[in-house]
C-alpha cells in the first residue's frame, strides 16, 4: 500500500541550530554562496526516508499549565551495514553520532512539502535482533525548546520599562543567540516592567512573556521560535473553519474523544504582576456549584495593575464553567481522502468545527481551535490527532453574528 503522502527523514550530523545545506565549493547545488552553509561534507546531510520504518511526532498545550511543551519526535530506522554502529570504526559518521544532532521530518503532498517536525536528537538507542544482519536504530528528538531550557539568562541588556512583549521575546532571543531567521515574533499589546535581572532557564524568561501577554509561543514544524499575540490568537480563532462532520457535509473523521470533567475549571483567578499587588476576579455562582477552585500566577510583568485584572477577568470568563469538552479528534490519512490535505496544513491555533450526531436529534456541534498535532506513520498507515480546545477569546467582527456579540468578542 502507498500512502498519498510521502515522508521524508533527514538528519544533520554538524552542530548548529539552522538547518540548511552544507556547502560544498563548486558544488552547482550546494555550493551557493549566501544561501548554503560553510560545513565539512555533503555526507553532514543524510537521509534516511528509505530505511525508515516507523515516524511518531507530537506538538502541542499542556491543557492544565497552559504552556506549549517542547515538541517531540521519534523514528526508527534500519541499519544494513553497520554505518549506523557507533562503535564502527570505518562508519562514514563515525565520531559524529552524538545528541544534539538535528532531524527533519517532512512530508510530500501532490508536490508541496509539508513540515511536520524539526528538532535535535537526545537519544540513539540501537537493537540487533537474534540471528539477523542489520539493526534498529531508534532516534528520539525535542524541538529547539529542548535548547532554550537548557541555556540561561540573568539579565536582558536590551530592555526597558515600556518594551511590547514581541521586542522582549526577540531581546531574549538575542541574549542566546537564537538565529534572527528562526523567529516569527508578534509585536503584542501588554506594556512591559523592565527585565527583573534574575538567573533562570532561557524558556522560563520567555514562558513569562507569554503569560503576561497572554499570547502563545511554541516552536512550529520549521524549527522557528512562534510568538502569538493575543489579539493574533483571537483574530486567527475567527479565520475560516476546516469542517469536519460524520454526517456527510464535512471531512470525515475516524476517532473523537469527548468529555465532562472539572479539570479546567477555576472560579477565583488571581494575577500577580512582579513588584505589585494581587488582581482577583471570581465568579460566586461557580463556587456556589463547585467550590472554590483557585488558579494563580505571579511574577507577570505587565507594567499597569490594570493589565493584571483584565487577564484575571479574561481567564476567569473561560474557566468559571463546565463545559462539553472535545479533546481530540483523530483522522486516517492512509488512504486518498480530503483528510490528508487537513491533515498536513492544520497547525496551532486554526479554527476547525466537528459535528457528531448522537441521535437523530442530538449532536455535540462545536467551533474549536488547534492545539496540538501528533502523527503515527509507518509504511502503510499514517493516523494524525488533532488535540483541541475552545477558545480563550474570539476576536470582534461587526455586524458577525457569531463574532459581533459585545461582552463575549474581543475588539
């Protein structure tokens, strides 16, 4: 069996955080001057897609503490002759099989390339199975929060009192060199503190850029550095939905899981911006039905005490109640179908509607958004899960039925 889209696997054995190709002197493909990298061989580059057996990649939100993770991908590969052997002296990667090293994976769709992880290798693991001649090589990666957890900052030369939370992203990016092309920052709308010059994890200084904006980063399927402001979040949740429907009038799906449960629930918010005083909003209906569910954040940098309790009165608005939860909806793309293309172009934070007909009368009938992406690939079946959730705001459209509603929409 043939999937309709065809997977691709490289690895790049130089260090460095840009993925592009070695340069080679002379070399009319690789030896463009401007656009190839300075690098030792055209073998820094290999590619492994027919050795491939099996390609499992996750990105996406921790539903419970609001933070993209790092993404995370594992292939497992076959090795005939031994090249893939550490221990292998005359291996043509010998010395160069370390961690760190990066991986792509990729896909080709009716000839458009699709990204679908980007990373850097924390793990070899070899098995040589009883009477064979090859091996198995398993290679387990993160994406480039990996890199950012574990780099430090102490203090941010660059900021000041005033700074938007994209040009403190991209000034925190710069303490570690994080490369300009890798970025795709949105300026944001939340005034700044200055930088409190304290020694943390690179990814901690930007997960509270995050916060305080109450925006979105996590690294995308390129390898690049996404910040979301909110009002982008909110205007991209508006976008056109991708229908999917088990009735015949959208794309059809083959798993979806729907639940009820207090897992998000929290009735009394309260918002601590760095230096200043505690923002709470509650709902006393909410705790009336189910007690007083806390949620708190503290050290946010918003400049204004005012910005801290709009965040609290946003966030509480999402959490006060209960509600029909779909988590996930998971889809086939083994076989020719409108699901492959949805497949590989729905990404972080687009708008999709499900219906699932319970009984004739019945149905769970929802507009959600993105959240997280997992593909399960193998030689001849290919399942991708979509994670998802409702949207924290939507963004205003006048004289929109749906997104025109004063006290619900975000202007």
């Amino acid at each position: 069996m043939t999937l309709p889209a065809t997977p691709k696997v490289v690895l790049r054995l130089g260090p460095g955080a840009s993925f592009g190709n070695v340069l080679v002197l002379g070399d009319p493909l690789n030896g463009i001057l401007g656009e190839d990298q300075l690098g030792t061989a055209t073998a820094e580059i290999v590619d492994v897609t027919d050795q491939t057996v099996e390609i499992q990649t996750r990105r996406g939100r921790d539903r419970v503490f609001e933070h993209y993770t790092p993404g995370q991908a594992t292939v497992r590969f076959l090795d005939f002759n031994g090249d893939w052997n550490p221990s292998n002296p005359a291996s043509p990667y010998v010395g160069q099989i370390l961690p760190l090293r990066q991986i792509r994976i990729t896909a080709d769709y009716l000839g458009t390339e699709h990204y679908l992880f980007s990373g850097y290798v924390t793990s070899w693991d070899w098995e040589w199975p009883k009477g064979a001649t090859f091996g198995y090589v398993t290679v387990t990666a993160d994406d480039g929060f990996r890199l950012l957890a574990l780099s430090n900052i102490e203090n941010v030369p660059a900021a000041s009192t005033g700074d938007y939370p994209g040009t403190r992203v991209n000034q925190i990016l710069d303490v570690v060199n994080w490369p300009t092309t890798m970025r795709n920052v949105d300026t944001g709308a939340t005034e700044l503190q200055n930088d409190p010059d304290t020694l943390r994890p690179t990814l901690t200084a930007l997960h509270t850029v995050e916060d305080t904006e109450l925006g979105g980063l996590y690294m995308d399927s390129n390898g690049d550095v996404r910040f979301k402001s909110r009002a982008n979040i909110a205007i991209q949740a508006t976008g056109t939905a991708t229908a999917f429907a088990d009735d015949g009038t959208g794309i059809a799906y083959q798993q979806l899981d729907v639940s009820l449960d207090d897992e998000e629930l929290s009735n009394e918010v309260t918002i601590t911006p760095h230096g200043g005083t505690p923002e709470t909003a509650s709902d006393a209906t909410s705790i009336e039905d189910y007690f007083v569910r806390t949620l708190n954040r503290s050290e946010l940098l918003m400049r204004h005490q005012a910005d801290a309790y709009g965040q609290a009165l946003a966030i509480l608005a999402y959490r006060k109640n209960i509600r029909l939860r779909v988590n996930s909806i998971g889809l086939d793309l083994s076989s020719p179908s409108t699901r492959v293309a949805a497949g590989l172009t729905l990404d972080i934070g687009d708008p999709i509607t499900i219906l699932r007909t319970i009984s004739g009368t019945d149905a769970v009938d929802v507009r959600l958004t993105v959240q997280g992406v997992s593909h399960t690939i193998t030689p001849d079946r290919w399942a991708t899960t979509f994670t998802t959730r409702e949207p924290l705001s939507t963004s205003f459209i006048l004289n929109s039925l749906e997104f025109g509603v004063l006290g619900t929409n975000t202007l």
